[in-house]
C-alpha cells in the first residue's frame, strides 16, 4: 500500500476554496427593503387615487359647495277617477324639483301645458290603482315623465328632477 507523504498541508486562502463550491446565501435584507420600498410607493399611490388629485401641482382641491335644491310648487289638481265602485274622485298637490332658476321660469312659461297633461293622466287612472305607496310612486314617475317630454318640437325638455306630494286624497 502506498502511503501519501507527510507533510505540511498547503494553505488556500477561503475565497479559492470557496470558488468550486456553492457560494453562500446572500442576505435578504436588500430584499425586504426593496419590498418595503415597492408597497410604500403602490400605498401612497392609491391613497393618491382614492383622494382624488383635482387640484394639481400641491394646490388644495376646491370643491364647489353642492347647490340648494330649486322647487316649484303647483296648485292643487282635483280630478274625477275612472269609476270602479261609483264615483270616485283624486285631490292631489306636489311639488316640483328642477336643476336651476332658468327651469322655473320654464315651467311657468309652459304652466297651461302642464297642468293640462298632468289632468289628463291623473283622470285616467282607477283609485284601486294609485291608492297603494307603489301605486303612487308609479304615479310620481309617470307625472315625471310628462312634464320632461317637449312641449313643442323646437322646445327642449324641462329638466326635472323630481316629483313630491304635498298632499294626496283619495275619496
């Protein structure tokens, strides 16, 4: 058998006898800051986003103060229902929302208008028909409905928001 000489070991400084091995793990602490990093920044975006940047360039955003609502009121209308169970007849009040001034004075231009369609539909209808909330609220959205339409074919549509009753009596 032979024997290897004895004999003073060589010495390899670590960096060549760490080269054909695998090369050790290298921190992790470069990645969670770059993580870290990457989340604050997808944060203060959607915070960006969500609060909304209307006023550019750091000026504070301005929000105009939302407008008071703009009504108009209408005369009662008294009308006779479609007969069911003898005579039958409908006094009912409301009230007008519009987008603005310039609605009202549409409205009352158009008044005899108005109130001429609004008697019609109210004439056509049964007491059986208005007298339950959903008969009503179908009722409101049909009074809606035929004062938006045009009064004339070059005239526009009243913007009409909405339709309040002040007063409803079935008898």
């Amino acid at each position: 058998m032979a024997t290897a000489p004895k004999g003073n070991p060589k010495v390899v400084p670590i960096e060549e006898a760490m080269e054909g091995a695998a090369s050790p793990k290298k921190s992790k602490k470069k990645l969670f800051l770059i993580a870290g990093a990457l989340l604050l920044a997808a944060g203060g975006g959607g915070a960006w986003y969500f609060m909304g940047n209307q006023g550019g360039e750091g000026a504070p955003a301005k929000q105009e103060a939302p407008k008071p609502p703009v009504f108009v009121n209408m005369e009662p209308f008294t009308v006779n229902l479609q007969p069911e169970n003898g005579d039958q007849y409908l006094q009912v009040q409301f009230t007008l929302q519009v987008a603005d001034q310039t609605q009202v004075e549409q409205v009352k231009l158009y008044m005899p208008l108005v109130r001429s369609r609004v008697l019609l539909l109210l004439s056509s209808k049964k007491a059986s028909e208005i007298s339950t909330p959903e008969g009503k609220k179908k009722l409101q959205d049909e009074i809606l409905a035929t004062i938006k339409a045009p009064f004339t074919p070059q005239s526009p549509a009243l913007s009409v928001n909405g339709v309040f009753f002040t007063s409803f009596v079935i008898q």
